[in-house]
C-alpha cells in the first residue's frame, strides 16, 4: 500500500502539479511545429517566406522539448520514472500463460513478416493505393505488437536474451514417468 509518499520502505516522489502539465503541453505541442509550419508554409506563394516559416517552425521543435524538460525538471523526471516503472512491472511480469494463448502469439508474431516480404518482393501483388498499403502497414505494426502483450513476460525474456551474447538457452527436460 502507499501512505504518505512511501511504499514498501521507498520513498516515492510527490506529483508535480502545474509543471508537470504545462511541460506536457509544450511537449506536446513540440511535436505538432514541423507539421504546422508545413501546412502555413501552403499560404504563400513567395519562396523566401515559405523557407522562413518553415524554418522557424522546424527549429521551434527542438527548443520547445528543451524547453518543456526545463520546466518539469528533476520531480517531475523522478515522479514519470517511478510511474512507468509502476506500470511496466505490472504489465511486463513474468506470466506463464497457456500453450493455447502463447501459440497465438507466436502466431501473430511471425504473421506479419508475409505481408512486409510481400510488398518488398513482389509489390505487384498489392495494389498501387497508397492509402491502402499504409493501412496495412499499420495493422500489421500493431499486430505485432499487441502479439508481445499476448506473448507475456517470459517472451520479453527472451527476446532480451537476442541482445545478450553470453545468453544460453536452456530447455525444461521432459518429465520421465515411472515405468512399473
């Protein structure tokens, strides 16, 4: 349980507040200038002033994130990492599902894989709309990755044993049944 800012024996840090939320907003908004100055960009025609908006637009980013991090500073920093690590001990725990329920995540992890070699290799397969094959492109990205949540903790294991080179892996012997 949590009283008082403590937790099992830790000290949590306290909710920002205001700055936490306006750091936010400018975060946010950061992300929105290259694709703003890009639409204003549309509104003139003399190519000097469609470079200067697009410019400032494209350095405003940069200097906001910097700016938002500013205002948040180090509570704020310290209240996000203890939240998401909250969040990603409950979602990421170890879980040993059933072999149905890992079967079907296996295969929503490999299913994937046909339709990016399909339109790598042999586009003329897939229709020429643009708009159509980024829809596919999505909805395979998210079947993937809703396919690690369906895979579970163990599977994050294991793929972070790829990454790990003195990583070996280890395999549970089939249990042997008393021969009588």
């Amino acid at each position: 349980m949590e009283r008082n800012g403590i937790h099992k024996g830790l000290v949590l840090p306290k909710n920002p507040g205001s700055r936490f939320y306006i750091g936010l907003i400018l975060f946010i908004l950061s992300f929105l200038m290259l694709p703003t100055g890009l639409f204003l960009q549309g509104f003139s025609h003399i190519q000097h002033v469609r470079n200067l908006i697009i410019t400032v637009f494209w350095l405003a980013a940069p200097v906001l994130k910097i700016t938002s991090v500013a205002i948040m500073g180090k509570p704020t920093y310290l209240w996000i990492k203890t939240k998401t690590r909250h969040v990603f001990r409950r979602v990421f725990k170890p879980y040993h599902g059933s072999q149905l329920r890992y079967d079907i995540g296996l295969v929503m992890f490999c299913l994937p894989v046909f339709p990016n070699f399909i339109m790598a290799y042999a586009p003329q397969l897939v229709t020429d709309n643009f708009y159509l094959r980024i829809i596919i492109n999505i909805v395979i990205d998210v079947l993937f990755i809703i396919s690690l949540f369906v895979l579970g903790g163990d599977f994050w294991d294991k793929l972070k044993a790829l990454f790990i080179f003195s990583a070996k892996a280890t395999f549970p012997r089939k249990r042997q049944t008393k021969k009588r």
